[in-house]
C-alpha cells in the first residue's frame, strides 16, 4: 500500500463495486419477508407502524436529533450513567486521551495508508478512457492490475 497508484487504482475498481453488493443486501434485507409477522417485509411493518402512529395521532414527524448533534465525540454519553473501570478503557482503541492522528500526513507517519482527494482525483484524470466498472468474471481483479498498468503508462507518457 506504499504505492500511491495501486492504493488510488484500488478505491478506484472497489469501492463501487463494494456500494453496489452493499445496495443489493440492504435491499434484500428490507424486502425480506419475516415469517413470524405473518411473511410482511421490514419496509411494510415500517410503514405499518408509521400510518397507525399519524392515525392515532402518535406521529410528531420528528427527524430525530440534528446531524451537528449527532456529530459530537460525546453524543450519546450519560455524564452521569456507569462508566468501567478505568483500566478497561485504557486498553480501548480510540479511548480519550489517545494520542490518534488527526491529519493526513500524521496518518502517514502513524502508519496509516490513506488515499487524499487530491490523489483520487489525479487518478481519475490519468485513467479518464478506462472502463473501470466493466465486468471481468474475476470480481474486478484483472480490471484493477489493467487499471495499475494503464495508469501507469499514462503518468509515464505525461512525464514525457
């Protein structure tokens, strides 16, 4: 992952593939039917539940909480509920008082291999006439060392 064209030709290939299988088993989950709630699907039992709610006038239409709310490190912390002990919450990842990068380039330092937008966006411009949604039969494996090389070439030929 040391290679900056095969870190940004990787998110490149994957990551709408990886959208596209998560799209298809959300929308099997959601349109599943659940036998013991006589084979209605979650969506139905969703809506179900929201039409007899504005018809007994339960309904308020509250969105819920803001997303600058919900954004907060703190959201959902009881200041005064039960913490654990100390000593368990030292051991966590991300516990307050990690030191954890905050910028890319400490990141880096850190070890973390990270894909900039400036990157990604180089790399859309150098693989521009590159299919990289096409079918391979090898779940995008031969499109992403295809995508490598071409970039590659590109960068070459641009250097020139």
């Amino acid at each position: 992952m040391h290679d900056s064209i095969q870190r940004v030709c990787l998110y490149h290939v994957f990551q709408p593939r990886i959208q596209a299988s998560l799209n298809r088993a959300r929308e099997a989950w959601n349109n599943h039917q659940i036998r013991t709630e006589k084979n209605k699907t979650p969506i139905a039992l969703f809506e179900l539940s929201r039409v007899n709610a504005i018809r007994e006038n339960r309904w308020t239409g509250d969105p819920g909480d803001s997303i600058a709310d919900a954004s907060d490190p703190l959201y959902g912390v009881d200041g005064k509920g039960p913490h654990p002990p100390a000593e368990e919450t030292v051991q966590e990842p991300g516990a307050v008082g990690d030191d954890w990068p905050l910028d890319e380039q400490s990141e880096r330092d850190f070890g973390v291999r990270v894909n900039a937008d400036v990157e990604l966006q180089e790399g859309l411009h150098f693989l521009q006439g590159f299919d990289l949604e096409k079918e391979d039969e090898n779940n995008g494996i031969d499109i992403y060392c295809e995508a490598v090389l071409y970039f590659s070439h590109k960068l070459q030929e641009n250097r020139t």
